[in-house]
C-alpha cells in the first residue's frame, strides 16, 4: 500500500469531512479510495465501450401509463442477453417501482438502460455501470 500526501483547499477539506462522517466512513483513505475506485470506473466506461460490466437500472413508473408495462418487458425479452434480472414494487395505486440487473457490454447496457429511462411514463430512474475488469 501507498501513502499519499495531497493539498486541497480548507473549505473542500470540511466538505469532504463532512461527507466522509455523513456516509459513515471510518476514515478519509476508504472515503477516498471509493471515490477513486467510482471515477476509474467511469473512465473505463469511457474508454472502453465494449468493456464487460454490470449495472443496475433503477426507476419509478407509472402504473396507468397506456402500454408503458407491456413495452418494458418486450425491451427486456428483446435484450433477453442484457438483462439478468428484475424486480417490481407496486408502491402505491399509481406508482411502480422496478430495479432491472444487467450485465454485457458497457455501450449496450447503457444504451438500454436510457432507453427505458427514455420511456413516456417513466417519472425517474438511474442506471449504476460497474465496469468487471
Ligand atoms: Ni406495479
């Protein structure tokens, strides 16, 4: 292991102290590191499109919204190699809550996961890429 000394500003210095005791880390270094680990990851993405990865594609959906049930899973069974699995939440009377696993190429993954984000009747979501390199 490495030891690195950094300089950063006093007022950035308190916001990640801050962050650091908010998500409950025990130390700056893990804090750091998950922050380093979380960019390289998306450099990854970036730099390599076809790199294999997993992700998890999150989002809230309108139950009445006309077609919009029957158009997610004809997605999913026409990715059929993308998606690994899913699960649905029916929170309310209105209001569907579904998480999807996917796992392939990063571009593909991603390209699906806006593609359902890009659904009418799809309130909000977020898609996770995590790169397995
Ligand atoms: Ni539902």
């Amino acid at each position: 292991m490495q030891r690195l000394t950094i300089s950063i500003d006093d007022d950035l210095a308190a916001e990640f102290d801050a962050l650091v005791a908010a998500r409950g880390y025990e130390n700056r270094s893990e804090a750091f590191r998950d922050l380093v680990r979380g960019e390289l990851a998306l450099a990854v993405v970036e730099a390599r499109p076809d790199a294999p990865c997993v992700a998890t594609l999150t989002f809230l959906f309108d139950h009445h919204e006309r077609t919009l049930s029957a158009r997610l899973l004809d997605a999913q069974h026409e990715h059929h190699d993308l998606t690994v699995s899913s699960t649905h939440a029916h929170l309310s009377h209105d209001l569907c809550l579904e998480t999807t696993i996917l796992r392939g190429p990063a571009d593909q993954v991603q390209a699906f996961a806006k593609s359902v984000l890009a659904q009418r009747g799809v309130r909000q979501g977020h898609v996770h890429v995590m790169p397995l390199l």
